[in-house]
C-alpha cells in the first residue's frame, strides 16, 4: 500500500473504533521496530519526523526509509507525518518532498521559543492548508502550549487550549476546513 493520508487513517480508525500510533523517527532501526509492531498487530502507523530528525538524518534517507517500509509492509497503511512544522516552508519542504500529512505549529513563532498570537497562528494555518490541499495532504494545527523544551524548541509557558480558538481555526480554514 502506498503512503496514505492522515485523514485516511483517522476515517477508517474512527469508523472502527480504534486508535492510531504515532512514532517520531529519526533512522533505519525505529522504522523496522515500527513496522515490525504494526505487521504483527495488522495496525495502520503514523510515522513523524520532527524538523530536527529531517536535519539528522537527511529528509531523503527519511523519505526513502518510509517508501521501503511500505514496499516491505504493503499490507499496512502508513502516513509520513511532518511533526510540528514552525513555519509554512518547513510544512512545505515536507509536502515537496512527499509527507501526506504535515502539522503547522502556529502556536509559537518560527523561532520555535516564542508565543505567537491566534491571529499569526490563523494566518500560517491558513496558508498551510491552502497549499497542502491542493496536493491531497492533511494539515494538523496547534492551538495553545504545553510548556515542554525539546530540542532547544519550546517556550517554556503553559497556554491552554481555548475551545472558541479551536472553533474559529477551523472555521478559518473554509472551504474544506482543516482535516
């Protein structure tokens, strides 16, 4: 089975009432481990790749990685997953080379350490979505923050969620909302 899309994976688990694993990878031995896992459980896969992996490991060896697996594993639907993009060429890098899924992570400023407001978060989103859309990629927002540094990246603060936030941001991202 090809590379499929988040929106695939998440479709099918909700429809089957089950949930799907996401794996952050950074080389050859976590994608066997992975893959390994999901052929013994016959369970769908996220595999992420942080900006921070794509830099390690070089984003061809990830991408080509990610193609043996699902030539190795054709049975198990598999999305490669942009994790926490900090700007929209990160999130288009990703698609350029062939993610199905990328997540925007508006909620800090392209520093990766400093709090963005809601109306810069609205913008990137929006300007992700609307490029990713048009190649049949999924896009993940991120509203609020969680206060961890990883990485160097992280702002340190804890923002929680808004929910009337959430509401708008997808709202924002009509026509075809933010999937």
């Amino acid at each position: 089975m090809p590379l499929v899309t988040m929106r695939q994976l998440l479709d099918e688990a909700a429809k089957g009432g089950y949930g799907v694993g996401a794996f952050n990878v950074n080389n050859l031995e976590q994608v066997q481990a992975i893959m390994g896992a999901a052929s013994e459980t016959n369970s769908p896969v996220i595999i992420q790749a942080s900006r921070g992996a794509r830099k390690y490991a070089n984003d061809r060896f990830l991408y080509h990685l990610m193609l043996a697996a699902t030539e190795v594993y054709p049975e198990i639907p598999v999305a490669l997953h942009q994790d926490h993009g900090n700007g929209p060429e990160t999130c288009k890098s990703a698609i350029d080379l062939g993610f199905t899924s990328v997540m925007m992570d508006g909620s800090l400023m392209e520093d990766g350490k400093t709090p963005a407001d809601f109306e810069y978060n609205v913008r990137v989103t929006r300007e992700v979505v609307e490029m990713a859309h048009e190649r049949g990629v999924t896009v993940e927002g991120e509203l609020g923050t969680l206060g961890g540094i990883e990485d160097g990246h992280g702002s340190g603060e804890v923002s929680l969620t808004d929910p009337d936030q959430a509401v708008e941001l997808v709202r924002s991202g009509r026509p075809g909302a933010c999937r």
